[in-house]
C-alpha cells in the first residue's frame, strides 16, 4: 500500500484537531503539508454538542451546524475549507501502530504515514462496565457517548423507544447531561450514581444540591450511593433493567453511561514519557520525543498558575493548548519561542434552562453565596473557593456574560479575602469589583 508523507501530522480528528489547523494556515502552511488523521467520519467539530443540542427533541444540531471553530465564536470550518487551504483531511482512518522512532504511522487498513512533526490529539475514551465485567452490561440499548456515531446510534433509539424509561449510570458531566436531555425528550428518567452528591470533583454539597433538586422538580429520580451491578434483557437482547448493588432494579428501555474517561495514549505507550494518566508536555505541549507534541485531553502539561503539572479534559483547553502548540512548532522553525502557556481553567456545562462556568482551582475552603432556591423562577447562586486567605476559584449559575467574565477575573487576580461573612453577603458583587 502507498506511503504517503507530511510535514505535519495530526493524529485524532477532534477539537483540538480543528483548532490547530485553523491556527497552521492563520501562520502559514504550503498546500500538501499539513494531514489530520481521523478515526471519525466527519471533519472536526464541537463535541460538547452531542451531549445538549444534538439531541433535542426539537430541530437539533447537526453537522454542518458545529464544525469547529464556532464554539468559540470562530470561523465554521467546513470540509471544504480544508480542501481549498491544502489540508488533508483523511476520514475514517484508525491509527492502529506508531513508530516515533521512524515517524511513522499505520492505518488499520494498512496505509503509512510519515511526518515530520507530529501533533498526538486522539482524545479520550470511555470508560465502559464491561470493563469491571458488570454482568449483561453489553445488552442492546446500553449506550455511550463520545463521537457522533454514538450519539447517531442514541438519537435513534430515543426516537424508537418513544417515552419510554431510561436510567442513566453515572453523575458527572454525561450525567447531568444527558439526564437532562433524556427528560426533555419526555422519557421517565432515573439517575443512578455511587457518590452522596452530583459532580463531586468539582461540585461543593451546596452546589450538588441545587442541580439535584432542580432536576427532582422537573421528574428526574435519583438514587445515590449505590452502582449498577448488572442488566437483564429480552429475548432480542436489548435491556430491560438495571440490578443495583442495593438490591433495587429499575426497568428501563434506554440506559446511557458516563462512568468517566481514559486519555488515548496507548499508542504510544513506551515511546513517550507519561504522567499522570496522560502524555507528558512542556509549555509548548512537546512531548519527550523530539518533533512530537500533544495537546488536549492527552497532554499532561506544566499548568502555571498552581505550579502542577494537570491533565485537563475540557474543551476549552483542547482548543488553546491545540493553538499554543502549532505556535511553538511555527515559531521554533523561525529559531524563536513563544510565551508559556498561563492556562486558568474554565469548565462549563448546560442543561435545561441552567447554565453554569467555573473558572479557576476548586480547593479550599468554600462559601455559597446567591439565590440557589431550585423552586425559584430564575436561580442565580455561585461559590468561591479560599485557600490561603485568596479567592483561588469562582463558579456561578446563571450569570450574565459580564458577571462570567468576573468570575474568571477573580480566579486569575486571586484576591485575598478578610472577611468570609462579608464576600456571602456581596456575592457576584464582590467579583465585580474586581
Ligand atoms: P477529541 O475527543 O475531541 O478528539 C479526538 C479525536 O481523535 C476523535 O476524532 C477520535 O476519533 C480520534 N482518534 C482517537 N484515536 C485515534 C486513532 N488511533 N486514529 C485516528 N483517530 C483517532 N467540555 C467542555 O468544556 N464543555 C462541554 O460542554 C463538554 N461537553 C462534552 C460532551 C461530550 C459528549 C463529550 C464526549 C465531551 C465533552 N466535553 C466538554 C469535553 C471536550 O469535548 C473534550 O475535552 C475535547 O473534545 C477534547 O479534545 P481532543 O481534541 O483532545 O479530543
Ligand atoms: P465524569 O468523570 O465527569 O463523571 C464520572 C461519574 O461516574 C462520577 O462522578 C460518578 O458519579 C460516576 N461513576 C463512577 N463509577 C460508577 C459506577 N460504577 N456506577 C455508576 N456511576 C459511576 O465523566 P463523564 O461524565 O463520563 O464524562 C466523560 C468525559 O467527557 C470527561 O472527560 C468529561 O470531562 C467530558 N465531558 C465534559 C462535559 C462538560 O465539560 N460540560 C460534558 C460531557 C462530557
């Protein structure tokens, strides 16, 4: 089979895939030397979609809609773009082995690729329960979600199983999400998660309490501290129940799983240094194989602000670091650096008519602050996080794009506080005077 070469090869055809193409040609790239190599079907595109508007009961998103970069306000790339800019965007093609010895890369087909400069942005995948071997967990209906595949494969089935039952496995971000989404499309819904409250990694009880009750108003039930052990199904094989540890079982026609995610590295595993579950980056998102960056959810990287090196797997950062990365690799062609990467994180999520941000570290000390009443007509409540006397993170629910941009402000600034009373009381205002 041919063998075919670039000067820049992007493995993985998602986020940060897209962000760093629009940022090779914003700094100049010739015809033929930039490839973006993709497992999926599609060019690259906003996967935050898929979990919200994609699956709307009503005119939801598709693709042409959210191909990066609109997500951030940018450009919509279409695949057209890349045709006219000389990318080379080559589909449903899996690396299945890489030789960064011989910067080469093969397909599962059997193609090869070599490069130059190699950019490693395959993402994550998820975690899966017949990866714990929980009993019947791979039954028909039984869904995941990460590509457009999936959620083709889920639109279908919500469609099929018309108000029906759904049980959804897990209290993070694909959780709360699609826990959301599922009643929208007027399934009777049941969450099922093993921790005392939602989204603990980041979520304070005062903050879980709100989004749990919310979703209780509007006929979401929740069963806490207890897992799914395992599934029965008919005779054609699709599910009918999930079993809990508790002993309890929840019929259901639809379960969709969020257990978590793992950052794709094994394709390079012994070839590159890791840390901390991912590829380990500098500043620059180069790795310790020299001409091989990563960036995104796979990038272990050295984040400024906290002096730690952190993996962060939220879109934001796959589209920045993506952009950093190709800044680097363009400026240390012209023998020059460019700054480090001062990355403050920001993670958001929307559901219903809520909508939240959170900038900044959540550790510390918290206070609630606002009106997180889940009966109230228009919620507005967030928390900051003290550690050390400063404001060190900030979240809020409902703020305007003003008061959002407050809250990052404050996460940044980090602003000491004298008085804990004092910052309740003044809320967003005392981000606003920041
Ligand atoms: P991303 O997953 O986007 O892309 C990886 C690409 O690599 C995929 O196209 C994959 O097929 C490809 N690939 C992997 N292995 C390959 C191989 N061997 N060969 C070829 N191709 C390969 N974040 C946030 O901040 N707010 C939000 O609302 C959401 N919402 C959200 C919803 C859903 C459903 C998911 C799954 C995730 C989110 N996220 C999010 C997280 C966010 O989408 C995520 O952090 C970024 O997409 C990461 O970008 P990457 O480019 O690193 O991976
Ligand atoms: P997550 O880490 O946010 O949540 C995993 C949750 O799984 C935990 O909170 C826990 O409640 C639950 N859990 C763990 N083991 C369980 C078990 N055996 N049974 C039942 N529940 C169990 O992961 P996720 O929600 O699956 O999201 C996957 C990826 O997609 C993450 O990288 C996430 O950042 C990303 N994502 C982000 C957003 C966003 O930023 N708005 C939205 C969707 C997805």
């Amino acid at each position: 089979m041919a063998e075919k070469h670039f000067k820049y090869v992007i493995v993985g055809g998602g986020v940060s895939a897209g962000y760093a193409a629009r940022e090779f040609v914003k700094q100049g790239v010739k015809p033929g030397e930039l490839a973006i190599i993709s497992k999926e079907a599609v060019a690259p595109y906003e996967r935050p979609a898929l979990s919200k508007a994609y699956l709307f009961p009503e005119s939801p998103a598709r693709l042409p809609g959210f191909h990066v970069c609109v997500g951030s306000g940018g450009e919509r790339l279409l695949p057209e773009w890349y045709t006219e800019k000389g990318v080379e965007l080559i589909l449903s093609t899996e690396i299945v082995k890489a030789d960064l010895a011989s910067k080469t890369l093969t397909s599962a087909a059997g193609a090869t690729f070599k490069y130059d400069v190699l950019v490693i942005a395959t993402g994550s995948t998820v975690i899966r329960l017949t990866d714990f071997g929980v009993q019947g967990a791979d039954a028909k209906n039984i869904f995941y979600l990460r590509e457009i595949d999936d959620a083709d494969k889920l639109y279908e089935t919500i469609k099929a199983k018309k108000d029906g039952k759904a049980v959804i496995v897990g209290g993070g971000y694909i959780g709360l999400e699609l826990g959301a989404v599922m009643k929208m499309n007027n399934f009777d819904v049941t969450m099922v998660y093993p921790e005392p409250w939602c989204m603990p990694r980041l979520f304070t009880s005062g903050i879980a309490a709100f989004y749990e009750g919310y979703y209780a108003n509007k006929g979401i039930k929740i069963v806490k501290g207890t897992v799914a052990v395992g599934f029965d199904s008919d005779a054609s094989g699709e599910v009918k129940a999930v079993k809990l540890k508790d002993g309890r079982v929840l019929d259901a026609d639809i379960v969709v799983v969020g257990v978590g995610g793992r950052p794709l590295t094994t394709l390079f595993k012994g070839q590159v240094e890791e840390e901390k579950g991912g590829i380990k980056t500098d500043a620059f998102f180069k790795t310790s194989v020299p001409d091989v960056y990563a960036v995104g959810d796979v990038a272990t990287f050295p984040m400024k602000l906290y002096n730690e090196m952190r993996r962060v797997e939220h879109v934001d950062h796959a589209r920045k670091s993506a952009e950093q990365a190709v800044k680097a690799i363009k400026a240390a062609e012209e023998g020059n650096t460019t700054e480090v990467y001062d990355y403050l994180p920001y993670f958001y999520s929307r559901s219903f008519d809520l909508s939240w941000q959170f900038y900044g570290d959540n550790v510390g000390d918290t206070v609630l602050f606002g009106d997180s009443d889940p009966a109230s007509s228009k919620p507005k409540f967030g928390s900051y996080w003290i550690k050390d006397g400063k404001v060190v993170g900030a979240f809020l629910e409902g703020g305007t794009p003003e008061e959002n941009k407050a809250i990052a402000k404050v996460a940044r600034v980090q602003p000491s506080v004298e008085n804990v009373d004092q910052l309740t009381k003044e809320g967003i205002t005392f981000a606003c005077k920041i």
